[in-house]
C-alpha cells in the first residue's frame, strides 16, 4: 500500500514538475547565449562542427545608428562615398532585408539540436536598413557608411563568427562547414545554394573546385582537388547539399533536378561564405542558402516544417562528409 501511494505522489510531482523542467532548460539554454554590448548580435554557442550564420533577418532599428543610403557616389579611385551626392557615376545598396530567415535559422538550431548536433548560431537582430554584415572589404564601406557605431555592431557580428569558427576548428580537426542563411525574391522560387560559382559557370556545367567555398571538402574527397569533376558530385550530385533538400520536395538550385539558373535568377554567395570557406585554403568549408519567397512569406507551419526539412539536409550531408 504505501508503496502503491510512494508511485502516485511519485507520478504527479513529476507531472507537477515537468513543465518547470522544461522552463529552465530553455532558461538555461537562453542564458548561455551571449549577446554584444549594443544588444545587436546574438551568439549562441553550439557543440557540433557547423556554424549558422543569419546576418539579414533582423528588424530592429535603433535611432544611434543612421539609415543607410541607397545610393552614394562612385569616386574617381573606385570607392563610393555615402554621404555625398553626386551627378556622374552613382554607387548602390540594397537596404531591404529577408523576413523571417532570423527564425528560420534559429529553427533550424533548435532541430540540429535535437539530432544530437548543435550549431554555432550567430544571427544579427538589427535591421539590413542601418547594418549589412555581408559586406567586406571593398564593399566594407556599403555595410556600414561611415557610421561608427554601424561599425561597431558589424564587429561583433564578425567577431562572434570567427570565436564560432575558431571553436570548431578546435574541436573538429580544423574542419568545419559554415551555412549563411539569406532570403531572396528570383520569380523562379526555389532555393538556391551558392559555392561562389558564377551563374555562367553553373550554366556551362564548369565546377573548379580551386574556385568553391567548399574546397576543402573536394580534397577530402579526391586525389586531384583542383578537378572540376570532382567538385560536380558535390555541388549537383545526388548526394549534393542542393539534392538532399530536393528529396524533400523543395525545388533547388543548383542539384541533380536543377543543375543551372539559366536565365533564373541565382545568388553564388556573399562576403560570409567567400571570408570563412575553404576557398583560399584549409577546410573549414561554407555555403549560402538563399531561401525562396515562397518559404520566406509562408504560414508559420510552412516555415517551421521547412526549417525541419532544412535541419535534416544539414544533418545528412553533415554525417556524409566529415562534419559530424
């Protein structure tokens, strides 16, 4: 008999207490995040050798930071000031961001996760309007337009990306794979995955692996790792990043059903996935995942079920090539 009652209590603490279980490790799992002084950038922590990187989902739009102009004026030398105008040659911006990736991403986390593979996720919760993080170099100046503090959030969004990237370099062999998670509005809806080929390579079946964010991962995989066969299994193979998610009824390019744009739309990648991948060496690999409009506007279900999809690929090609 109090054998038979020591269960019940037994059984409705643990109904009683569940939820508060539940609520703490979603506290605790907040908590380990770090944020930057300006309450801009977010770095969560992860355990596993990939990096999720959502610089363009943001919507906050601080008044310390100015707007960032659509247009400047294209200097003698080639840069561009922005704070100018200008009657000869003319510099643009794009200011318009990609709803909803933010969440995506982080969904995307949170799926890895319960697959026993944790990302790094770093994700840029101010508005493209003030900040582009997918600037550099000589397109530094159209990320951040002269504003001091723009150049201090862009630091700590980068600053963030490298302590993720150095950590997986640790922990997995100095290999890592880094996925930039971007939005876009081709009429073609589908998805598509940038190496940083150019469209008219894709289009004439060329695929230098000396010239991909995934260099590293081809020369894991083949004696010649400069050989453009051996980067194709990789980028429109079967077994390609774009393929995996094809199999989940998304449309893709590049993969095995869509090899080229053609004359579609197609971003090849940006300063993220060119500054952190392989393409000048090592093999920490990158890629950027420009998520169709379709997805991006879609019901929150529609949304949330392709973030499952999206973690799924990750995890496959993930266990297929050395990052897990």
């Amino acid at each position: 008999m109090r054998l038979t009652i020591l269960r019940v209590v037994t059984k409705e603490k643990l109904k009683m207490f569940c939820p508060i279980v539940l609520l703490l490790i979603v506290a605790l799992s907040t908590a380990s995040d770090r944020w930057d002084p300006d309450g801009q950038v977010q770095y969560s922590p992860g355990s596993a050798c990939i990096v999720l990187s959502a610089p363009h989902g943001g919507r906050q739009r601080p008044d310390w930071i100015s707007d960032r102009r659509a247009v400047g004026c294209e200097t003698a030398d080639g840069d561009c000031r922005w704070n100018a105008t200008c009657p000869g040659s003319s510099c643009r911006a794009l200011l318009y961001g990609d709803p909803n990736t933010r969440e995506i991403a982080t969904a995307v986390r949170d799926y890895l996760t319960e697959d026993g593979l944790r990302p790094h996720l770093i994700a840029n919760h101010m508005d493209r309007m003030k900040m582009d993080p997918n600037r550099g170099g000589p397109t530094l100046s159209e990320g951040i337009q002269c504003d001091p503090a723009a150049k201090r959030v862009y630091d700590s969004y980068h600053g963030f990306v490298r302590q993720a990237v150095d950590a997986v370099r640790r922990s997995c062999r100095g290999r890592g794979l880094l996925l930039d998670i971007h939005g876009q509005h081709h009429p073609q809806n589908w998805t598509e995955i940038g190496y940083l080929l150019r469209k008219s390579q894709l289009n004439s079946g060329q695929y230098p692996a000396a010239s991909t964010s995934i260099r590293g991962l081809v020369g894991r995989s083949s004696r010649d790792s400069a050989s453009s066969l051996s980067a194709r299994k990789f980028i429109i193979g079967d077994r390609s990043f774009g393929s995996l998610l094809n199999s989940f009824g998304y449309r893709v390019v590049p993969s095995a059903s869509v090899p080229a744009p053609e004359t579609g739309g197609y971003y090849s990648g940006g300063f993220i996935t060119r500054q952190y991948g392989s393409l000048t060496g090592g093999e920490f690999d990158s890629m950027q995942v420009e998520i169709t409009q379709a997805v991006m506007y879609a019901s929150e279900a529609e949304r949330d079920r392709f973030s499952r999809h999206l973690a799924a690929t990750i995890g496959l090609f993930a266990r297929a090539n050395g990052y897990a």
